[in-house]
C-alpha cells in the first residue's frame, strides 16, 4: 500500500490534493495508507469520520474520576461522538494525581487530562475544544468558532464557579454549622442571571441547534447537579425542557447523571 498525505473535516477526506466521497474508505495497514470503496451503513459523514478515526488513530486516555464535575461532560462528549477511549480512575479517593508521572502532564494535579500520541492537555474546556475541532465539525472558521467558545469560556466563570466551588461545596461537602450562607446566597443570585442568559441561547433542541455543539458538553453537564441540589432557582422553562431533552440521551444518563449523594458529609 502506497502512502499518502491527508488532512480531515466535516465534508469529507481530502488526499493528495484530491475530493474522495464517503465511498472512500481510509485504510491504514503496514504503516501506510490508502484508499478503498467503502460505504457505511449509515452513509453519514459522522459514521464515516468514527470509522476512519477508530481505524488508524491511537487510543484516546482519559486520567479522572467520573464522579468529577469536570470529567463528566468529557466522557459524554467521547460517547456521543463515538470515539474509542480509556478512562482510568484519578484524583479523589483514587488518588494518583500528585504522582511525578502525572504532574508532568498537568503541574496543577487536576483532572481531567486527556492523553493521545504521547502529548497530554488539560482543562475541561480545552479538552472539549480539542475533541469537536478534531472529531465533531466545529467551526474552522475562527469568527464562527469564537461565537461558540466565548459562552464555554463563559460558562466557566459565571456558572461553574458558583454552581460547584460555592453551591455544591457548602450544601454537599461543608456541614451545615460551617455553612457559608452569604456566599451561597451571592451564587445563587449570580446563577439567576447566567441561567437566564443560558436559556436565550438554546436554538432548537440544543444549544448547538439540532446537534450537540462545545457549549451543550460544558454547560449542559452542569445541570445534572443544578437541578438535583435543593437551592433557589429562577423559573425558566425553556432551559428546563433543555434538561430534560438531555436525560433522554443514553450518554448523558450514564455518565452525566452520577449520584453525587456519596460524597456530602456529614451534617450537610
């Protein structure tokens, strides 16, 4: 088998300067590549993508707990993507994030890392940006792209930081004599208006319109524990229905909705 250059996106498989179809089958054998007529069975350019990727590409490792709030959209975008992975229990009760081997992939020592062809990065929003540019037709283009990254990137900072390091931490992790109440009282008002602006952006289905995009992993793992928790919230419909339009998918069920109830303390 002869080699050849290629280079991948949503439309298809472009080798040597030349449009193949989905008809096109990528092989990889003997430390070459080439092309054979192969049609999926779905004919879809995302069955064809997963199929070319489990074929020629070394396995995705995931270091991380599932319980983590950060892990979890993650391995539900892995799943919904149909990619293959490897997931390895870390941090937590687990341990095995102060080890030299894994402070050199992240000097933090948090999870998750993804590691693939010997390079490792971290950061949840990082990751998932990773995973739809390679595998889920994000937008090359970069206004595009920005468009959608900037309400990730947002939803880090207005809705990660009070739903988990404030909200979570002091009504599942914190007894309730230590409380912060203040502090949980700000985040809960801080919540209304991001959640607020979260339910504006959902377009059809999902945030992504009718497929999931980078936002629905980050934010729409979220809200497993959002609803679950027992705290104030502002009444939005719409971003309820859009819960409830996740917990019908089979990933977001498995690896999204993950009692959490094992890990409050007691007299929370």
């Amino acid at each position: 088998m002869a080699a050849v250059a290629f280079d991948v996106n949503p439309e298809g498989i472009r080798i040597l300067g030349n449009q193949f179809g989905l008809s096109d089958h990528i092989i990889f054998a003997n430390g070459a590549l080439s092309v054979a007529p192969y049609r999926s069975k779905s004919g879809s350019p995302l069955a064809m993508r997963q199929r070319f990727y489990r074929d020629i590409e070394k396995m995705i490792t995931i270091h991380g707990r599932i319980s983590s709030s950060n892990v979890q959209p993650v391995i539900w975008c892995l799943e919904e993507l149909g990619l293959e992975y490897e997931r390895l229990d870390v941090s937590g009760p687990f341990g095995g994030n102060d080890t030299p081997e894994f402070l050199a992939m992240n000097p933090l020592g948090l999870v998750p890392v993804l590691e693939q062809d010997g390079q490792a990065i971290s950061e949840v929003v990082t990751i998932l940006r990773y995973l739809m540019r390679r595998y889920g037709g994000h937008p090359a283009d970069p206004m595009a792209a920005a468009r959608i990254e900037r309400w990730a990137d947002m939803s880090r900072q207005h809705v990660y930081v009070p739903l988990i390091p404030m909200i979570f931490w002091q009504l599942i992790r914190t007894p309730a004599s230590e409380r912060n109440e203040a502090g949980v009282a700000n985040a809960i008002a801080s919540l209304k208006q991001s959640m607020s602006i979260v339910e504006g952006l959902i377009e059809g289905p999902f945030i992504g319109g009718n497929s999931l995009n980078l936002v629905d992993y980050q934010i729409g793992s979220l809200l497993y524990r959002y609803y679950e928790m027992d705290f104030e919230k502002a009444d939005l419909p719409g971003l309820r229905a859009y819960y409830d339009r996740l917990c019908e998918r089979p990933a977001y069920r498995d690896f999204v909705m993950v009692d959490f109830m094992s890990m409050k303390v007691p007299g929370a």
